[in-house]
C-alpha cells in the first residue's frame, strides 16, 4: 500500500487540507469473520468453481475503500490473482 500521508503533503496545502478536514463521529465499518470468528485483516479472493460460470468469475471480499491513495496497487493485486486463477 502507498502512504497517503506522502500525497497530502505532495499535493495539498496545510489551508487547503485543513478546511475539508474536521472531527466528527466514528464511522463503522464491515469486517469479514473466519470461519473460527477471527477477523480476517485483508483481501479474500473466491472464485466460481461450478455450473456456467466456473473459472470466468473472480470474487474480491473484505475490500477496504482505500480511496485514492492505494487503488493501483490493489488493482496490480487484483490482475496477479486472475492471471493465477484464469492461466491468462
């Protein structure tokens, strides 16, 4: 992942940045469970294994929104696991 810290520094001013961002409530957010009820920490990656669709689907589960500042780098995570899944 990229640091995001890196970009608003890159490109936004202190001015700037400061008028968009203020305190407020605490947001909840979904989180995938194992199957012993531990909280899995990062991507789940399932595909189709029966019926029409076998081998043409590929499922990305307990996808954080990472917003701008790591969307490549999940999409390069995205493509390796298809080539892998789908011999591409």
């Amino acid at each position: 992942m990229l640091n995001g810290s890196y970009y608003k520094k890159k490109y936004s001013s202190k001015k700037i940045f400061s008028f968009f961002v203020f305190r407020g409530p605490s947001g909840v957010r979904a989180q995938a469970l194992s199957a012993d009820g531990n909280l899995v920490e990062d991507f789940v990656f399932e595909t189709v294994n029966t019926g029409d669709l076998k081998n043409r689907i590929l499922h990305v589960r307990n996808a954080p929104s990472p917003a701008a500042t790591s969307s490549l780098p999940i999409a390069d995570m995205v493509v390796a696991k298809a080539k892998e899944c789908f011999n591409l």
